[in-house]
C-alpha cells in the first residue's frame, strides 16, 4: 500500500540527520542491503534501540524508486525496515516493501515517520514494534492521519504482523474560508491494550477507539460529542485482523 510522503527542506532534514546518526553503522547497513547511497532519502530516516534488546537497533529507510523519480511532482520510495546486530556489526534481519510511500506534492505529506516500542507482547518472550507514518493535508479541510504497522523477531526473520492500521485522524473544515473561525471537525484515535485471551499462540489486541466531534452553533459556542467503542484485532497465523 501506497503512503503518501512530502519533500521537507533538505538542508533542514540532513542537518537534523548529520546530528543523530551513527554513521559508521547507517554506511555498514547500506552496503549489506545494495542500496545506492544517492537514492535514499534522508529526510525521513529514523532508528531507535529497542529497549527489550539493547544489542538491536530497528532502522528505517525510504529508498526512491527508479522507475517513478520526480514524476509530475511526485515520488514513490520503497521501505526498508531493519534489525541491526551492534555487537555483530551486520543486519539480523529486514523487510522490504516496493513501492510502499509515496510523495504527493499536492495531496497528503508526512510529518513524521517513528518507531514505536510501546509494550506489545504478543505472547510470553515475544514483543513486537511499531511503525507510525503521520501525514497531513493542509487545503480548505485539514486532515491528519496516522497509520500504523507491526512488525516481529521471529525464526531469523523480521515479520509484519499488522499492516496500514488506521490508527487515527483529524479533520477540521474552516467556515468562511478561516481556519481560526469556529470550524467543526471530527477525530478518530486508537489505543492498544493487549487482551489476556489467545488466538493462534498470540495475545489478542484491544483497541479502544475515541471518536470526537465538535460543531458550534450561530453564537460560536463549543459542542462536543465524544464516543467510545472497543475492538478486538485476532492473530490468524499470519497477521492480525478483526
């Protein structure tokens, strides 16, 4: 599935990058994986420890595809997801995904691309992480949207086991063309919680869902409606679902 990125100021995103990579490491993961150097952008590069292995660091590439570079104002980059052996110095294992984000100029950018290491056991020994891509779409309505993917450590290999989770979103339309008048919006977030009930050998996941919508009346005075529901996400073997 197609995610939809946003082109940041470069010399901001490789200031930051310069900053927070161990570039030793980031240069020893890009020759083992056959990337070219030129072709990954850096601007939404991100990596992180993983607090349940210190030895292990999760990094993330978006490689630019070669086939649709800069066309007509967009850019479709392939993913990269990687675990990093740092007493080793070599990849234990990643998952590659063709063509996955994509860069639209004119439709929805991202804010952010982060790796989440909330406490997602998924059975006794077996954690997972999270990825989070947030992008955004400032036109008349302002939207925001987070997806959200899991991903495991398992028999050598690095699996997804929750994929493109719409995990929340924001929505305001201004009125009368100004986003500082009492514009109505609408939102959606999740939150995961891991059930004590099993199926296929992993714990059940509990999202607990708030939606939330404000509207004001001719006065501009505030009305919100918030509402709760709960579902529960199944392991099938292979990756979670209702």
């Amino acid at each position: 599935m197609k995610k939809v990125l946003t082109m940041i100021s470069v010399f901001l995103g490789l200031s930051v990058y310069a900053q927070s990579v161990d570039m030793a490491a980031y240069n020893t993961v890009i020759k083992q994986l056959g990337i070219h150097k030129q072709a990954i952008d850096t601007q939404f590069y991100t990596e992180k420890i993983l607090p349940n292995d210190k030895s292990t660091w999760v990094m993330v590439f978006a490689e630019i595809a070669k086939d649709n570079e800069e066309e007509k104002g967009t850019t479709e980059y392939s993913a990269y997801i990687v675990l990093y052996d740092l007493n080793n110095k070599k990849i234990k294992a990643f998952y590659k995904e063709k063509n996955k984000w994509l860069s639209d100029r004119n439709d929805m950018q991202i804010s952010r691309i982060w790796i989440d290491t909330g406490l997602f056991v998924l059975t006794e020994g077996v954690r997972a992480f999270g990825i989070r891509v947030e992008s955004y779409h400032n036109g008349f309505d302002y939207v925001e949207d987070t997806d959200f993917e899991l991903f495991v450590y398992r028999n050598n290999n690095l699996d997804r086991v929750l994929s493109n989770y719409p995990l929340g979103f924001v929505h305001k339309t201004p009125t009368n063309g100004d986003e500082n008048d009492c514009a109505p919006s609408d939102s959606r977030k999740s939150m995961f919680s891991m059930s004590k009930n099993k199926t296929n050998g992993y714990y059940d996941i509990i999202d607990t869902i708030t939606q939330e919508e404000i509207t004001y009346d001719t006065n501009c005075k505030k009305r919100m409606k918030k509402t709760k529901e709960t579902k529960t996400l199944k392991y099938n073997g292979k990756e979670y679902k209702y």
